[in-house]
C-alpha cells in the first residue's frame, strides 16, 4: 500500500517523490557497533535501509517494532525515504490491510535450491551451459528455449524500450523503471517475464543474487544513468536459455543462461558475467555475491530464511504494477 507521491521542485522542474506506506517482512537484521549502522534487509525490497538518526525517540521506537517482528516473523508497516534508503517510521501491522496482506501472500511451491557460489573460482567457459553445469530441475517444465541470440537481443531490445525514462508511447500498459536501479528490481523482473512468456512464448526463469555474509553487499557502478555506486542485498532478473551455433565446432550447439536486465546492460549477457558486474569492490569493499539460485519465472521476491529460503509470487502482478507506478519517476545517480 502507498501513498499519494510528494511533488518537489528541482531546478525548476517538478519531480514526484515517492512516498510509501508498505507492508513489508523482514529478511534480516545487521546489528551495527561503533560507527557502523545497524541495517535491515527487507524481501520485499533490494535496497538496504537504515536509520538516518538512530537516537531520536522515532527511531528507537521503531528500532523495537523491527526486532520484536523479526523474532515473530510478523509484517511491519514502513514509513520508507526510497531515495535516500532511510526508515523513517515503524507501525505495527494489524486491522484488514494485515488479513488482505496475509490472504494475497502466496508462494513458490516447489522452490529451487540456493547454491553458494564463489566467483573467482568459477569457470565461466562451462559454467553458463545448462546441460553441462547448471542442471537445474525446473528447466524440464519449458523447452521453448530462444533459438538464437539475434532473437534475444530483439528480446532485450523490446523490454528496454519500454523504459520511464524514454519519451514513450509504450507497447505494454505501465512503463518500466530501468532508469531507477536502487530498488525495484523484482518489479521490474515480474514485468519483462510477462512480456518474454506472452508476447514472444519463450521459456523464462528468474535468477537471484544474494550478499548475505556479515556485511557484504552487492555492488554495481550505474554506467547507463550516470555512473554512481549503487548496493543491495539481493537482485533478480530474468533468465532465458539461448541456443548458440558455432560453425568453427562443426556447428556445436548448446543452450546458454543469459540474463535480460536493461537496468546495468545494452544487451543479453551470459549468467557469470551477470553475477560478476555486482561484485565491483570499487564500488564497496564489501562486495560480494555469496548465494545465487535459478527459480521458476513466477517467484516474485525471496521470503529469506537462510538455505531453506522461499519465494513469494505476484500472480496477479498487484504488487509489480504498484511498484512499476511508484517507481517511474524516480532517477539512480543525482
């Protein structure tokens, strides 16, 4: 749930600010000492939060309501500043937004494992085959594989045009937020598998990173809005397998993983060189993708629970429209 966008005044233009009121789960807390802010990760959000003044009444208040709902696995009603990544208010969820919050919430049935992943030690020449390294169960569901890479550009072409930031018209109803890489990728993701499944009937996965070591994070340099450093703690995009030819093999054939996210790229790229583009230490230090895992195209957003993690799903796309409205305003690097 969200409410009505403030309207501010930059330069002399009008930009919409967003501000929301969501029901959020909590995935973890890092509990900050010394100089270093306690950080909280929500599933429903890629961005990690903190508190901008952890010793006013407000935020110690809220500070409470978050760890009394993580021991009890219960939502929460944030205040969010998304721009800048502040909590700025906790309530308690309760009432009929709480019961339609708890009935809406639906999930994976059958999730795929998540693997722990080290990407200096990885081979990228094998590891992005899908009959050779990732062998993953729910490629079985769907065969209608892109037959060649041409097809997947048109793809990512088609997805990427449909950007806020162009001046449109846009071939599907709600515009998509590239332009805004802070958060919003699940959104985002949601959307371009709807468009790859119904408007091309290819086969479509999701893949998520994770960085959930201590206080790593993942990394990215926004080179295609401005080349500000942007975090998270978890991304997902979708994931096509791509049929490639080489002549120089005797027409070798194989289904490459490659990734569809025009938020970091112009264009497919392969799974490793995907999951590589969020460890950028230039960035932050401590940058580091511990955990990724393919799951079917209908898992939404993780429900995080370690190594028995869960996806929530978005049916319905109630929560990806919202999102993609919220969001359509909002720039990465200002």
């Amino acid at each position: 749930m969200s409410v009505p966008d403030r309207v501010i005044q930059k330069g002399g233009i009008e930009v919409r600010k967003a501000r929301e009121r969501e029901l959020l789960t909590i995935a973890a807390i890092r509990r900050g000492e010394g100089k270093r802010e306690t950080e909280f990760l929500f599933n429903e959000k890629q961005r990690i939060f903190t508190f901008r003044r952890a010793t006013t009444k407000t935020a110690e208040e809220s500070a409470r309501r978050l760890e009394d709902a993580f021991e009890k696995r219960a939502p929460v009603e944030a205040y969010l500043d998304e721009e800048k990544g502040f909590i700025r208010r906790i309530s308690i969820a309760h009432g009929k937004e709480l019961e339609k919050f708890e009935r809406r919430r639906t999930f994976v049935e059958k999730p795929e494992k998540i693997h722990r992943i080290d990407l200096a030690k990885i081979d990228p020449t094998t590891f992005n085959i899908v009959d050779y390294y990732l062998k993953v169960p729910v490629f079985k569901l769907c065969k209608r594989v892109i037959p060649n890479y041409k097809k997947a550009k048109q793809v990512f072409d088609f997805c990427a045009e449909q950007s806020c930031h162009l001046p449109g018209p846009y071939d599907v109803p709600k515009c998509i937020p590239f332009q805004y890489v802070r958060d919003g990728c699940y959104a985002r993701a949601h959307e371009m598998r709807r468009i790859i499944t119904t408007k091309y009937g290819y086969c479509c996965e999701k893949v998520f990173s994770f960085a959930v070591d201590d206080f790593d994070r993942l990394a990215v340099r926004a080179d295609k809005w401005g080349g500000c450093c942007v975090t998270w703690w978890y991304h997902v995009a979708p994931l096509v397998r791509v049929r490639i030819k080489l002549k120089m093999l005797n027409n070798f054939s194989a289904d490459l993983a490659m990734v569809i996210d025009p938020s970091m790229f112009d264009k497919p790229v392969l799974l490793s060189s995907w999951l590589a583009a969020q460890e950028n230490t230039v960035c932050d230090p401590d940058a580091n993708v511990s955990l990724y895992s393919i799951q079917p195209g209908s898992a939404y957003a993780p429900a995080w629970g370690g190594s028995t993690t869960s996806f929530a799903t978005d049916p319905s796309y109630t929560s990806t429209n919202s999102t993609l409205v919220n969001y359509r305003n909002l720039v990465t690097c200002t």
